[in-house]
C-alpha cells in the first residue's frame, strides 16, 4: 500500500531517533546521562503538584476550545506581570504544547509551498512542522563564531521572495542559547514592516536569560506591528511541565485568532488536568524563576569550563540564555559519536545521550561534527556527563584510526 | 494582513460554535442542558482518580512519543480482552485524543487532494481535519428512515476514483449511533480489497451496542487485510476521559506505523499525567463497561419514547450503538432554532442546547432541520429536557407564524 510521498519527508527527530539505543543501555543496566532532550530534573511548583493531590472532579471533561477560562485568566495574568498589560483573553489560544502552536501559525498564514524565513541551526522540530502543514523553510545561516547572532540585514532579506510569508525566530534560542538584542529585534521588525511579513516569535525560554541580561520579547513590538506579530509560547521549560503539554499562541490580530480557535474547534480541546494544574501559575512565588534562572546560568557555566579542557571541542561565545548550546566536537560524523556513546562506549557502566546537531539544520549537510547539548541536570552530572564525553572521544578517535 | 486560503476554510464546530451562547445564559443564571455534545456525566473510574490523588512524580517529565511504555502495555492488554490477541506494543501509536489519530492518518495515507469516502451525515469534525490535511472528502449519502446503514455497494464504488485512498468510517457511528452489520463491514472489506484502498475505522464508541446486539470491529479483518486496515481510536467515551486527550492509532502496516512515529516525533510527546492515569484501564472492572452500557441504553429508550410525543418529529429507527441521534425537527432552520433555545428561549429558567446536524453532512445544504441529540445526561435530565424542547418548539412556531 502507498502511503502519502510528505510523510516521506517527515524527518525523524534528532533529539529522539536514537532513544531505542539509549532504551537498550539502559535495560543492560548502563546509566544514561540524558543531555539530548530539554526535559529538566528543576522541580515543577508543589502548588501545581497539589492540584492533583487535591482532585475531586468527576469525570475528566472537555475543556472549551480556547482554553479552561481560569487558565485563560492566569495567562492573561502571566503576561500582565511580566509587563505587557494589554493582553487580554481573546488575544491566547491554549494549544496542546508549544508544538501546536507552530501547527497551528503555520496552516494559519501559509497556503501550501508558501515560505518562512529561518535561522539556521534551528529548533529541529520546525523542519518537521514545516513539512505536516506544506509549508517551505527558506533558511538563513548564522555562525558559531558570532554565537548564532543575526547575519546582516541584507542577508535577511535577500532571501525575501513572493512566496515569503513570515519571519520565525526562537528566542532565547533553541538550539543555540542566542538571545537576541534590541538592535536584531528592532532589525527584524523593521523587516517585516517594509515586506508587509508575518513574525513568529517562540519564547519558550523567556524566562532563562543569564548575566543580568534582560530577555527582548516580541510582546515589546506587539502594539506598533498588531496584524503581524505571533507569539508561540509553552509553559514547558518555564514551569517544568514538559509532559503537561501546554502552550499558547498570543496576537491581537483578531482575524487570525477566530480562525485559529476554529482549527482549536476540530481537535475538541487541551488537556483538561493539566490546564487545571498550570492554572496554579499565578501562585508560583517570583524567587522560583529567580532560583530557576540562577540554576541554570550555573550548569551553563560548568559546562563551558569543563567542555573547554577537552582538545579540538569546538566552543561559541558562550549563550545568553536558554539551556542549549551547539558544540563541535573533533569527529567527522556527531552522529555517529552520538550513537556509540550509546551502543558501545561505557565507563564505570555510564554513558551520555546527546543530539546530534545535523537535524538542527534547515540547510543540508551542515553540523556533521556538531552536538546540541542541553544542560538539564544539575552541575555534578555535567561535569561527570563532559568527563564522560572525553573519554570516550579519545576511544572514538583511536577505534576511527584503526577499525573504522 | 492577508491570512491563508485554507484558514477561511476550516468550518467552525456545529458542536461547539453556539458555546458562547450558552456561556451568555449560565452568566443570567439560567440552567443549560447540554445535550449539544458527547461529554458523558459518568464517572470516570475510581482507580485513575486515585492516581492523581497519590502523585507523587515531581517533575512532570516528557513521555515517549510513541507513548509511556506502561501505557502502550495496557493499550496492548485491552485488545487482547477484547479479542485481538495479535496486537503488540510496536501496532501502536498514542495520541492526543482521537482528534490526532484522525489527522495523523489523513496525512500518512493522502497527498493533498486525495480522496477519501465518508457517510453522510459524518463526524463533523472530520471535515475540519479533511480541511487541515488537504484531503477532499467524497460523501455517499446515508437515510434516516434506513437507520442511516450503508448503502448499496454500486452507490459506494461508483465515487471511488483515482483519487480515492481511503473509506473512512465511524463505528458506532456518531452522529447517527449506527452500528455497522456484519454484511456491511464485510462489503467494505471486500471494496476495499478490489480496490487497495484503505479503511480507516473510527471506533470510539466500541463498548456502546445495545439490545445485546455485538459490535463488529475492524479488527475482525485486521489481520486479513494488515496493510490497509488503520484503527482510530479514544479512552475519553469508554471511561469518560473527555479532558484526558488520549487515545491512539492501531495498524500492522509497519511502513505506516514508523511514518505515523515520526509524526509523532514532531510534537514529541502525548500528556504524561493523562497517560499515567489511563494506564490503570487494565484495573476497570468489566462492571464499569457493562453498567454504563446499560445506562446509556435506559437513556436512549427515554429520549426516543419522549421525543416520539412531540408533534412533527422525525425519529430514524432507534440507533443501535454510540450515544448520539440525528433528529429531525418541524422547523425550516435548525440551527436558528438552536440558536432561540439558548438566546431567547427559557422554561422555569432553564434551557437545552442541541447541536445543528448540518455541519454533521460534507455534502452541502444538508441537515438543515435536523438535530443531532447527545444522550449524555441521566434519564431525569434528558426527560426534562426533551420537555423543554417540546415547549419551545411550540413557542418558536409561533413566533415563526407572527414575526419572524
């Protein structure tokens, strides 16, 4: 039976391709250090945690389309606290995850083979979203060396065609750690506003800005581009709720709302519990981003000094926020590092997972010797999960002189 | 800003698009029976509210994509309950809710345009992801006085053209409650074998047969027929999980299953909590099934005796099966009607809301005097409430005879 030529094109995701082999270490009773996927060990708030301790609704409905209005109001609230006070209910769509929220921009504003502009390397996911909903990713190259900061602005809009629907950028970024500055984003808006273009901004990782730097949202440009700008937002990373599947997409372009909500028709809901849990948002005390935040600039660190000792690693600038980084490691093909670290590399029967970065690429053949880290587990694992990494690139490196 | 052409057209909900009319009436204090969509009073079992009142996993991790492995085991111990031994774990992919395993399908086994053949009236929200996924569907009509059962085979193949890839059908129907006989499903079987086609089968309402009449499955015919045989399939009727969004597609097509794994990749991952709590399906005493089997039969038997007394009504022969009819209403407008009963229309301060049946149809202008009912309510309810209609009726004809 032929199946569809696009679900072809589906990539499988660089992130979790290699899982069987980490499932297979793990059932040989090898421990895994899990740097490939953004799934943080941070504890999510006991006030959410205590909802479910506290259950007594029965049964489990629907929710309405748009979102249980009482998390409606405590994303309204969200924004509101973090400055932006004229974001009101009809301006959120609930979505299952950030994920459905890029779905959902995609289909919304592109008709088939239309295309958005990307910077490479890019969440890898985007590239698979890009190809459910028929939709092109015109990628724009950015560069370890300048710490995947944007090119120049004419190499942004050389690559502006008819077909040309929307910017989408992640910020701060996954998979680089990039947090744009006012300049890029008063840049690309600027862009935008001269192509008459669409901006999708995903700001999952708002809240993970480190130095004392502060993080440049597109809600800051909301009111002066209203038909054009799109937030994709998750509470995923923010609140350690990766498997509560909730996100958010904000615009006050009312056209673009109603017809999202009607697509929020089709699929009936989000999930029910998890909105009643994340609903709690409100109550989560400000000194639990902070600790957040200050946790994380912390593994950012210890990830950088110790990557750092290991000869012909490769090292950016080191990120502005996020708990990402595209590291090159002294190997021709990552992936396949990647995959012996899980198959046959042990020490004291550990090992590491980690994301090799090719599938980060929008551009083909690009990030062959490049790894996405996530610095998800607490500092003693990163220094044990980069010790881990050098050695077993001293056995890689000696098994590729001989055998290979 | 110009949106894309196919956002304007993904047809808002016939079940859902009335909603901020009745959210308008609760706000006057009005009560609203809502008969207008399948989301059971029921219970759900003890045994998953138990889970989330003894959580204790702190933080809310990402699930596999292809869904948490103890889940997948109860997935795969619940068919062989139900008889289909030959089911394994690798057959199956969890999604979020039946919604996605209807998308995921479409995507996998259609390029755009392709065809697929649905029933007339169908589940509305089938048009919504035809729409989504770029399929056209192809609609053979069905009869109220037939009690909407398939008909004859030459009025199925002479729509099948190059295009077509698939008959997809819903299983105890919604929003008919039909319930597909041996022959039926056997002719197409046989179809689609002639053909090499596929049959997707939505089986939702798998549990709900009444008058100890037996459901015949797509499974029946799985293993004959591995490569074209797609189970879509939910948890939120069988234990009233509406708010759980989970459910999953079955198919020993492995081409397929490793495509639709992929597709699943790209959003990563189905609800952890929901997953954890449905996992303890294998727990449900088969006491559960059969009480509420019992229940709903009690209640359709209410609703069509009751709706038998109101003058005009056109009753189809009592559906066999799901929880839903389509009713014919002495009104021109179905939906103007619907729209009285939650606008203007109040009994004792109490109202009902029905779903217009004419987004139940692909085929256009169809539908437009019926109704599709929900019996979702206990017995007391749905005879208040099929009162209320009875009155309103009456009020709305003569507001039709004077002013309207």
């Amino acid at each position: 039976m032929r199946l569809s030529n696009r679900l072809s094109h589906v990539p499988a995701s660089p992130i979790r391709k290699l899982v069987p082999f980490a499932q297979a270490a793990k059932k040989e009773g090898v421990h895994v250090y899990h740097l490939n996927i953004g799934d943080p060990d941070i504890k999510t708030p006991e006030v959410m945690i205590d909802v479910l301790r506290k259950w007594d609704k029965n049964p489990i409905p629907y929710s309405p389309s748009q979102g249980e209005l009482i998390f409606l109001d405590a994303l309204k609230t969200y924004y509101h606290r973090v400055g932006y006070s004229f974001i009101e209910e009809k301006h959120i769509q609930v979505t299952t995850g950030g994920s459905e929220a890029i779905a959902m921009a995609f289909f919304s504003i592109c008709n088939p083979d239309d295309e958005v502009i990307v910077f490479d390397p890019l969440y890898a996911n985007y590239n698979s979203f890009a190809v459910r909903e028929g939709v092109t990713l015109v990628p724009v190259m950015t560069k370890l060396e300048t710490g995947f900061h944007l090119p120049k602005r004419q190499d942004i809009e050389k690559k502006i065609t008819k077909k040309t629907r929307a910017i989408l950028i992640s910020n701060p970024n996954n998979p680089t750690g990039t947090a744009y500055t006012k300049k890029e984003m008063d840049m690309l808006v600027d862009i935008v506003k001269k192509y008459n273009l669409f901006i999708l901004s995903d700001e999952v990782y708002r809240e993970f800005v480190y130095d004392g730097k502060s993080h440049v949202s597109l809600l800051l440009y909301m009111k002066d581009i209203p038909m054009q700008a799109i937030l994709l937002d998750s509470l995923s990373k923010r609140y350690s709720l990766c498997g509560a599947r909730l996100g958010c997409i904000v615009s006050l372009n009312e056209e673009l709302m109603s017809g999202v909500l009607r697509i929020a028709q089709g699929r009936l809901a989000s999930g029910y519990i998890d909105q009643m849990m994340a609903s709690k948002l409100t109550e989560v005390p400000s000194s639990y981003t902070k600790n957040v935040q200050i946790e994380y600039q912390k593994r950012r660190d210890v990830l950088f000094a110790q990557l750092s000792t290991i000869e012909g690693v490769i090292l950016p600038p080191k990120p502005e926020g996020a708990f990402y980084a595209i590291v090159g490691l002294p190997v021709a093909d990552a992936e396949d590092f990647c995959r012996f670290l899980l198959t046959e590399y042990r020490d004291n029967n550990e090992t590491v997972m980690l994301a090799p970065a090719s599938g980060f690429y929008a551009t083909p053949n690009c990030g062959r010797n490049e790894v996405r880290i996530a610095y998800v587990l607490n500092c003693e694992s990163i220094k044990r999960s980069v010790e881990i990494i050098k050695k077993a690139l001293e056995a890689y490196t000696k098994l590729c002189h001989s055998e290979r």
